[in-house]
C-alpha cells in the first residue's frame, strides 16, 4: 500500500515532539447578552503517534474547541485569545489557502452523525476522490484508483462496486467506515475523530474502533478521539485529556487514570459507568447538576457547585494543571487532589 | 424447499439506484404528473416541429374564407384575415416555449447566482440581495414592463435606424431584435426574485448540514462548496419551481401580448390571438376559444408536472 511507504515518526517518538499544541485557547460566543466564554484558555497537545482522548460530557467544549482551532465554526463563535499550533505554525493566524491544504491534507476530520455527514447527492467515490484531486493534485482516474483502495482499506465488501453507490444506500456502520476513508484519504498526519461511534449502535462501535486502532498503528498517525465514553476508547488511547466547562481538568496516561483517577469529576464519570458485576437493584451512579451555561461562569473552579469535596478556596480562585507525582505526566486541576498527594 | 432470500444480501446485489432514477420511479406512478408530462412532451414536440406540419401558412391570408368556423379543412377555423388558427395556434406554441424557456433560464441563471451567494456567504452581501429583491418585488410587474418596453423600445429602435442610415452596417437593420430582447429582459427583470429567494432559503438550511462542515474539514475551497455541495442539494426545490416557472412565464407573455407590450403581430402569439378573439368572441368564439384553451392547457401541465416532481423529489414527503 502507498501509505505505508511515507515516512512517519517511529511510534517511540510518543514522548518527544509535539504535532499539535493548543495554549490558552479561548473561544467566545456572541449571544444576546454580548460574548460569553465558553472554552476558557484551554491548553492540550498531541505528540507525533500518539492518540488523545478527549473526554467529558455535552456541552463541555470538546468538539468545539477541535473544530474551532481549525477554523470550521460559524462566525457568531470567536477565538479570541490564545494559539494552535500546528506542526510548529499557529492555525489561528494562518492565511485561509493555507489553512485549507491542512484541513484534510494534513488533519483528517471524522465526525459525530455519519447520516448527515456525507453529501445526499454525490456518489461515494467522488467524495473520496475530491480532496485528492484538491490537495494530491491526482487526476480522476488515479484518485477513483485511490478511492477504491481507500475503502478496501477501511473493510468495505465489495469495495470497488460501491464506489458508485450513494449514501443513503449504505448502513450506518458502512457509512461511518467511509467517513473515516475520505479523512484519511490525503494521508494525514493527525486525525481528529469527534465522537464518531455516537450514532452506531455498539458493535458497530467497537468494529469503528478497532478500525482507526489499526489504520493508526499501520499508518503511524496521531490520533485525537472525542467522545463522553469513557470506557470505549480505554484500549485505544496513550493519554486522556478530561474536559469541564472549556478546561482540561485532568491530563493522564490512560493507565494512570483509570488506577488513580485524581479530579472529583473524573471521579464521578468513571462511578457513573456502569458495571456488569453490579448488582440489578443498584443504582447508577451520575454526577449532580449541570455545567455552567456559557457566560454564567462561577468565580473559582468550574466544577465546585457540583462538586462533593469543594472547600472555600475552590469557590474562591481557579486551581491550575499541575503535576503529580515525580515525572508530572499525571496533572490535575484541583486544589483538594493537589493538597492530597502533598501530604501523602 | 423454496429459497428464503436472507435479508440484508438483498441490498448488497441489487445494482445501485441513482436518486434521479429513484424519483423517475415515483413519478411514474402519478398520474398527473404523468398526464402532465405528456402534454408538455407533445407541446415541445408541436413547437419544434409544428410549424413544418401545418396545413397551412401561419401568415399566409385568404380572404375569401374569413372567421370561418372549425371545419376538417380548418380545425380551429380562421381569423378576420383568413389565417388559419390551427397553424396560428401551433406557430404560437413555439413563440411561448421560445419565451418561457429564455425568460426562465435568464431568471433563474440570475436567482440562483444571488440567491446561493447571499445564503451562503450572508452579512452585507446577503443584506443587499435581499434588498433587491424586495424592491423588484415590491413593483408592479405589468406596469413595470409596460414602462421598459414604452420608454426603451422608440429610442432603442430609431438609435439603431440613425446608426443605419450612418454606417450602413447590416447589424442595425434588424430591429426585431429590439423587440425581443426587451419582452424577455423585461420578464426576466420581473421573474428573477422568487427564485432568488428559494435558493437562498435552501443554502441558508443547506449551509449549516454537518456534511457542509465535513467538506469544509477537507479544506475544499468556497467555490467548489458552493458548486459541489450546496446548489446540487438546493436543486430539488428548484425544478419543480422551473417546471412551474415555465408556465408561469406563458401566461405572463400572453398577459403582456394582451396588453400590446409582448411579442409584437405577425409572430403568432397565444396572448396576442386571445386578445384580437376577445373583441369578436360574441360572434367567432373560436378564435377566444382555441389559443384561451391551449394556453389554459399549457399552464395546467406544467404545474400538474411540477407537484409531481416535487413529490418525487422529495422521498420524505411521498406515500
């Protein structure tokens, strides 16, 4: 395969450069009652080969901050502050052209509703074909050739038949699987998969993952995958990035998080997952109330009106990431959880 | 032992179906639809070669047979020159599909242009279209085309006579075209807007699908966007306004001919005929009678085969 020929970052390379690097991000929304603050100066990176999770409930800013680094959000939502850099140069300020030879040269998008993510009125294999003929420069026929390997490579029967299918001719499952072959098809070097096992129903889910975990280590891409499950994505991750309200409040291999979860809220989302080995009449766990509305932003810590450990200085000031541990690869942004591991 | 089919291999063997193959299925089935169809199959068929089956000349006069009632010799009977209202009436069929289809192709070239620029880029673009829009619709159509073509058409023509008269130049000679250019411009001028704001209705719900967001993902530019993803998605909507459009058109031409702003005698006209058969229908109905109910025809089918297209385009609301 063509792919496999490019030259890409040993996967040892986990630790070393940084392919994306978000710092202070802040994105606001225009609303009625003037601009309100909904992702406040987020900071998260993703080294070359490695896949982050992204991980927290609706609402809390997950997509939007992937979708507005890289430009793809309506006017009335505004970065106004910070950078993302990619691949050493800062999206925000790049020109439009170039920002689009990144939007699917370099960044493959995969997303949430594979119904309404494909355009109705054109054959698969067109779709595949387009940003290889924009960004590869291929012509029709190379990038059709192209197409049907693509969905070859992303497990479609029949793939070359179904070129010519339209979307609504194929299942969800079908669907999604062509999604993830148009953003892969110019051969990216980080994909941004935003909650693409939503829709599916759970065997399909598990399929869709073990697809990109294989399209990945085979093409030694970088990975960033969405989503509020957090037990879906455990045996596909090197590291989970816990999002509240706008702001990474938890940074942990994904090992260390499950062992030694540290902020109350990833607490409460790991409690909440229910367990096969619970008994029938337990009830399930969830986390009370509901992040804060954009605009309405308490003063401290995002979480403490929800959280059960909050103390006063949590209503007080906003804690910052900080460093667990010796090596500092497990950060928390929580007073409590910081003071803990201090006196331990 | 009979073969049960097992389900789902049904969909993997059976040969892909277009959409527009889809939606030829569905309307099939409608009788209107279908009813319409024929007609306008049969009335394209009559303008384009018509004029080469007639019995007779559509301009040639015989005056010892005038306003003669239909007859196996005159199927329609003949006009107060002795002209032959059957070749009139299919020479006329050419002269509405001449002008429906121009005007209709210039309105929606127009329409849509605006109409998916404003949808999809908005803000102050979006702002001046509708504007304009507004505006046009906001004149009276007839009075509007009776002022362009009262004002435009003695100056335009006695422009292009001096101009003749001083070069000699052969391209001034014919000022026919004056004629037509400002029936059509002047319709066009007045049929543009409705489709502007169908398309921008449609980009504006069209702009904000995730699969536009997707296509963005992938860095296509604006332009292919706009070309590839939005307008084929808007076109649904739109055809079955062409298709109602085109009748539309035949009736406002024949308004206008009725009025003395159309096409100008001797080219046949449905609505210049309807309006010489108003002032004799007492005594020669025929002549109200035949160009009224061709153009009454023509008007039905076309809108029976937009409803029908609109149903068969739109799977969602059909059955």
């Amino acid at each position: 395969m063509m792919m496999a020929n490019d030259i890409r970052p040993e996967p040892s390379a986990k630790t070393g450069e940084r392919l994306l690097d978000v710092k202070g991000l802040t994105i606001e929304i225009d609303t009625r009652n003037g601009p309100a603050t909904i992702v406040d100066g987020i900071d998260l990176h993703v080294n070359k080969g490695e896949t982050l999770g992204i991980v927290g409930e609706s609402g809390c800013g997950k997509s939007l901050t992937m979708l507005s680094m890289m430009r793809l959000l309506p006017n009335k939502i505004k970065v106004t502050k910070g950078e993302a850099n990619f691949a050493g140069r800062d999206l925000q300020k790049m020109s439009n052209s170039d920002l689009r030879k990144v939007r699917g040269g370099d960044v493959g998008f995969i997303f949430q509703d594979p119904m309404t993510s494909l355009n109705p009125v054109m054959r698969i294999g067109q779709q595949l074909a387009e940003p290889l003929i924009y960004h590869r420069g291929m012509s029709k026929a190379e990038a059709r050739k192209r197409a049907g390997e693509l969905l070859k490579l992303v497990g479609i029967p029949g793939a070359e038949d179904r070129l010519d299918a339209y979307p609504h001719e194929l299942s969800g499952g079908m669907r999604q699987r062509v999604m993830i072959a148009i953003g892969l098809a110019c051969n990216p070097q980080l994909l941004i998969a935003d909650e693409p096992t939503t829709a599916l129903d759970v065997t399909i889910q598990a399929q869709i993952v073990d697809l990109v975990k294989d399209l990945r280590d085979k093409l030694g891409m970088s990975v960033v995958w969405i989503t509020h499950d957090l037990a879906l994505i455990a045996g596909l991750v090197d590291r989970i990035n816990v999002l509240y309200a706008g702001t990474v409040v938890e940074d942990a291999p994904v090992d260390a998080l499950f062992a030694n979860p540290s902020h109350p809220y990833t607490q409460g989302l790991l409690a909440s997952i229910p367990k096969l080995s619970d008994e029938r009449s337990t009830r399930l766990s969830s986390i009370g109330g509901t992040p804060p509305e954009p605009g309405r932003r308490p003063k401290g810590c995002p979480f403490a009106p929800r959280c059960p450990l909050a103390e006063a200085i949590c209503h007080e000031r906003v804690p910052s990431l900080e460093g667990l541990g010796q090596n500092g690869a497990h950060r928390v942004a929580c007073f409590v959880a910081q003071r803990k591991l201090e006196a331990a | 032992m009979s073969v049960v089919p097992m389900p789902g291999t049904a969909a993997e063997i059976e040969p892909p179906v277009s959409l527009w193959r889809d939606a030829w299925h569905r309307l099939r089935r409608n009788k209107l639809a279908v009813f319409g169809l024929a007609v306008v199959v049969i009335l394209a068929f009559t303008a384009l070669f018509g004029p080469y089956l007639t019995p007779y000349d559509f301009l040639s006069q015989d005056l010892n047979s005038r306003n003669l009632a239909p007859s196996l010799s005159h199927l329609f009977g003949t006009d107060d020159l002795g002209r032959d209202v059957f070749s009139r009436v299919v020479y006329g069929t050419r002269t509405a599909f001449l002008v429906a289809i121009v005007v209709t192709f210039i309105a929606v070239v127009i329409g849509v242009t605006l109409g998916a620029l404003a949808g999809f880029f908005g803000g102050w673009l979006d702002r001046i279209v509708m504007w304009l829009t507004d505006m046009t619709m906001s004149i009276p159509n007839l009075l509007l085309v009776v002022v362009i073509n009262a004002s435009l058409k003695s100056p335009i023509t006695s422009w292009m006579e001096s101009r003749y008269l001083a070069t000699l130049n052969p391209v001034y000679r014919e000022t026919i075209w004056v004629d037509f250019l400002l029936v059509f411009g002047s319709m066009a001028l007045i049929s543009w807007p409705p489709y502007a704001r169908l398309v921008r209705a449609q980009v504006l719900s069209i702009r904000s699908r995730p699969y536009i967001t997707a296509a963005q993902a992938l860095g296509l530019t604006n332009r292919i966007i706009l070309m590839r993803y939005v307008v084929p998605n808007a076109l649904g909507p739109l055809i079955v306004a062409v298709s109602a459009g085109l009748g539309t058109a035949m009736v406002l031409e024949s308004a206008f001919s009725f009025l003395g702003v159309g096409v100008n005698p001797p080219t046949p006209s449905w609505g210049n005929m309807i309006s010489d058969g108003l002032r004799v229908w007492q005594h020669y109905p025929h002549l109200l009678a035949a160009p009224a109910a061709v153009l009454g025809l023509a008007s039905v089918a076309f809108s029976f085969l937009g409803d029908g297209l609109n149903d068969a385009l739109n799977p969602r609301g059909a059955k």
